[in-house]
C-alpha cells in the first residue's frame, strides 16, 4: 500500500496560534486554565492536560480570582472580558484574527438591524463555541440556523442580515442563503422591499480546502480522515471526502482502524479538519504501514 498524508491538512492558523500560546504560558511554570477544549480534539487536549493546561467551563471561570486564563481561537462574548475585569483575571486572548473580525462585523451589523427592526442570523450550530461568541454581539437576540427546521424562527416580514460561523460548509451557507431569500420573497409577494443581506464569512484557508480535499480524495481508493467527533469542521470536510470517494472513513485515532476497510496495493490517503494536530495522523500512517506488514506476513 501506498499511504500518503494530505500536506494542506492540520490545524489552520487560529488554532496553531492558541497552542503555541498555551505552551508557551506553561513553560513558566503559571497555573494556565483554559475556557473550553482548547482544540476539538480529544487527543491533543489530553496531551496538552499532561503539560498543566486545565480545561474549566463559565461557572467556573465565574468562581475564579488572580488567575491566568487562556481564550481559544474560537474567541468569547464579550461577557467574559467583564467578568475577567471583576474577578482580577488575566486573559491569554488566542481569539484567532478571522473570528475577531466577523464579531466586528456582527456588532456593527447588529447596531444597524436594531435600528431598522431587522434580524441577524447565524449559519452555525447552536452552542459551539465561536457561536456563542458572535451572539454575545448581539446581546444574544442572534436567530442560529443549522437546517431547516430553524428556519422557522425567521421573521420573513423583516430584515436579513445573514452571517456563517467561520468553520462551516462553503456549500452550505449558498444553500441556505437560497432558502432565506426564497421565503423572503414568498411572504412578501411581486413587491419586495424586504432587505436582505448574506455575508459569506467562512474563512478562506477553511473553505479552500474543500476543492483540495476533493482532489485528495479522488486520487486515492481509501480515505481516512482523522478527526475529534466534536469538529464541526471535521464532520464537514468529512462530508467532502465521501462525495468523491465511498471508501472514506471517519476515525478519531488509529485505535478504530478496521483492516476490512483495505486491499493489497491500495493508495490510502490520510486527511483531517482544521483541528486536527500533524502528529496524531503521522501516528495514524504508522499503523497502517504497520497493518501492511502484517497482510504480507499473514
């Protein structure tokens, strides 16, 4: 078998950001919490734990006094600067540029529609991390859409303003976008004077990856795609490998490998979403070369 590590996977940025600062906090020897998973990966938070990064949730940042904290790429609500202001903690800000920005954008936006009895919408699932940091900018009045069904709790009476969370499916977002300027026109009739603005804000080393995925995942006859089960990014770019390619599966680490799952002189091409760290798929490709050996000796 020829095993090949796809070189436009791995960690964006943001999340490569975060990490380098997380360890280079904890080189000092400080006591660095973090407010949530640093990373969706269970395999590198474990790492991470091991070094003295300790994971807490909002009850407990809440609880805490004279402390260093770190905020993730995903970046927080602005909720959690005033209660780092009252509790005396400092904040190790690892808010990836990207989702900095879109919070802006969000504010401004937010401002505008409140002037105009309009709507801000969120592309985006409802509790993750960087979506409760854009709906703090909206002193959570933002409508979060994930399918159809919550495509309900629009007013299709009044302004749109649509965002995406940074992590989601390119195709998606034009998806529904589609959708909300179909029901805008539908309680509306002939005559609409109904605004409606879709901001396509995915980042682009995300979204960019999808036509490179679907490549990888042509030139290949088996995809392993490594990635934590709560990435909401893996589970799309996931989506992506297996629309080119039937034989594409979904594991965490090399543990749920299934030797079925190969032939004698398959190209396997390993990949991952945007949280998912370079080591844990070189140990992935390790064992499949090491499953290899045994199909030759078996």
């Amino acid at each position: 078998m020829q095993v090949t590590i796809d070189k436009n996977s791995g960690y964006c940025f943001g999340v490569e950001f975060a990490i380098k600062m997380a360890e280079d906090e904890m080189e000092n020897g400080d006591r660095l919490y973090c407010l949530g998973d640093i990373v969706h990966n269970d395999m590198e938070v474990n790492r991470l734990s091991e070094k003295g990064l300790v994971v807490i949730d909002r009850e407990r940042l809440a609880e805490l006094r004279d402390c260093k904290v770190l905020i993730r790429a995903h970046g927080e609500p602005p909720e959690t600067y005033k209660t780092a202001i009252e509790n005396n903690i400092e904040l190790i800000d690892a808010s990836c540029p990207v989702v900095l920005k879109l919070q802006h954008r969000v504010k401004n936006a937010f401002d505008k529609m409140e002037r105009e009895d309009g709507q801000i919408v969120i592309y985006g699932k409802k509790g993750h991390a960087e979506v409760i940091g854009l709906t703090g900018q909206t002193l959570e009045k933002a409508v979060v859409v994930m399918d159809d069904a919550d495509l309900e709790k629009i007013d299709y009476t009044r302004p749109v303003t649509l965002f995406s969370q940074t992590t989601k499916s390119t195709k998606g977002f034009y998806q529904l976008s589609q959708k909300i300027e179909d029901r805008i026109k539908l309680a509306n009739g002939e005559i609409n004077e109904v605004d409606f603005n879709a901001n396509d804000s995915i980042c682009r080393q995300v979204s960019n990856r999808e036509p490179q995925l679907q490549r990888f995942a042509q030139v290949n006859d088996v995809i392993l795609f490594v990635s934590g089960k709560k990435s909401s990014n893996g589970k799309a770019l996931y989506q992506v490998c297996l629309e080119e390619n039937h034989r594409s599966y979904f594991i965490e680490n090399e543990s749920e490998l299934d030797p079925e799952w190969f032939q004698s002189g398959d190209k396997v091409g390993i990949c991952g979403a945007t949280s998912t760290p370079m080591w844990l798929m070189e140990q992935v490709k390790s064992y499949v070369e090491g499953l290899e050996e045994s199909m030759l000796h078996a």
